[in-house]
C-alpha cells in the first residue's frame, strides 16, 4: 500500500488542484437515492470520508466496503451504486475536485485521480474536526476562505496519507487552530481538557502542553477568559439580568460565576456593567 499512498501524494502534490465542491450529509438507512449510470455518471472525482455507519460503494464493477475511518475515492466518468447496511445512517463529508498537470510523466490510465480506491485511516478525531471546518468553510463566501478550503483540504489529505502508510498523525498547529475554533463556536458547553485533548486523538497531558505552548494559556483557562470575554460583552451591549449572561455563557451557577468573574476581572459582573455604562463595546 506504500507505493499506492506516495503515488496519492505525489499527485496532488504536483497537480493543480481545484475544489468543486463540499458536502457534509448523511445516507438514510433504507431510502433509495439515484444512482449513477452510463448515461448519468460522475461529474467529478471526489473523496468520501466515512465519519459514521456502513455502507457498500460499487465503482464500476470494484465493490468497496466502508465504514467510519474510511475514505473511498471515485472518478469522473464512473457509475456508482451504494446500499446502507445499518444499523444506522451513514454520515460523510464529501469533497469533489479537479486535478490538473499532477506529473507529466504519469500515464493517464494510471492515475489515481481517474481511478477508484479505499484507503483506512482510522478513528483520528483531529481529522473530523477538519472536516467540519472545511464544512464550514466551503460555505462562507470570499476568496480568502476559498484559500483556508484548500489548507484544511491539504490537511486532511496529509493525515490520512500519513495514516494509511501506517504513520501516526501528528499533532500540529493545525490541530490546535481547529480546537480554538471549537472552543469560540462551542464555549457555552461543558468542555474538559479529557474531551478537547480528545478532539485531537491526543493523551489530555500531550494535549494541555501543545495547547499552551500556542496560545499562552492551559486549555480550561482559556476556555474561562473566553467566556468571559462573552460575558462582558453582553453586560455591555444588553440589559440582561446577570444569571441570564452566567447561563448564556456555559454557568449554571450565577454566584460561581461572579466570584470567577471578579476573580479574572477584578470587579463583579454588576460593578462592571456600571463602569461601562452599558454601551457596547466597538473594540477590544
């Protein structure tokens, strides 16, 4: 499998790549959906990552067998036929591209861009947090996010190359970017350093020291200042009743979150809210 992964690599490495395409989305367990046919086949390549359930993908005439940790390739010009095998949905993230140039020494019928193949890389959960920001990202207009699909994109397809080979996908900045996001996106949630470490498919130990040597600041703690940076924002710019800012931001107990306030801020929620007059604050 070593030489099919470098040969992977190496074709988008050298190609010029263009997405399609990105389409986060689930196949319902007994529901029929169209298949493609010789007279309807595949517009464009694409990889499917397997995030959740079973299926059977059948590429021409090659069956492929998929479940979560799997990505299966297609090519333009293929029919495919699927079935859900259950017991439940299958949820994918499906990215559709062009490849152009990838190495003008390679023979076309042996590119792997116009072939079909299924690589394993396992349950990394770094990975899938990739592809919900690359999800998220495909769907917000402008060049520059055009740009980040491309880097998320690279990203997945080098820890799942690295995974195939039988590597071991390493934490990077990558990683800790796509935890900061969580964390901005989710922070009203209960969080720990246990289940963001595990986001990353890191020990909490590995995770809380990466994510320090980031940001300036241990996980938790920055989850709090964030928060709180929250909070402060709506004592500011709302007149919601203290308990309702504690309960918008992630505390369910209004009085641990005034001494926490006060702590990091110096002040209560209320002294703060007096302070600034309850205007908003424009910059920060």
């Amino acid at each position: 499998m070593k030489k099919d992964v470098d040969g992977i690599a190496r074709e988008f490495a050298e190609g010029s790549l263009t997405i399609k395409n990105v389409s986060l989305g689930a196949l319902k367990l007994n529901v029929s959906y169209p298949e493609n046919t010789s007279d309807d086949p595949i517009s464009f390549s694409g990889l499917l990552f397997v995030i959740k359930g079973k299926a059977t993908f059948k590429f021409d005439d090659i069956v492929y067998e998929l479940t979560a940790g799997h990505a299966v390739h297609g090519a333009a010009g293929m029919q495919l036929r699927h079935h859900v095998k259950g017991p439940e949905d299958l949820e994918y993230l499906l990215v559709h591209y062009e490849l152009w140039e990838p190495g003008s020494e390679i023979a076309r019928d042996r590119r792997y861009d116009k072939t079909s193949y299924l690589l394993n890389y396992g349950d990394h959960a770094a990975m899938t947090e990739k592809m919900y920001l690359l999800n998220q990202a495909w769907h917000t207009p402008g060049n520059i996010t055009s740009v980040r699909c491309k880097e998320l994109f690279f990203g997945i397809l080098h820890d799942m190359l690295s995974a195939a080979r039988g590597g071991s996908v390493q934490p990077n900045h990558g990683d800790i970017e796509g935890i900061i996001a969580y964390i901005q996106r989710f922070y009203m949630e209960n969080h720990s350093v246990e289940s963001l470490a595990a986001r990353c498919g890191m020990k909490a130990k590995r995770f809380s020291y990466l994510f320090n040597k980031y940001t300036g600041r241990f996980p938790i703690d920055y989850l709090i200042r964030h928060r709180l940076d929250r909070a402060k924002q709506l004592l500011a710019a709302s007149d919601c009743a203290i308990y309702q800012v504690a309960e918008s931001v992630g505390y369910a107990d209004t009085h641990y979150f005034s001494r926490l306030f006060k702590k990091y801020e110096g002040c209560s929620p209320g002294e703060y809210r007096s302070r600034l007059g309850n205007r908003p604050l424009l910059f920060r």
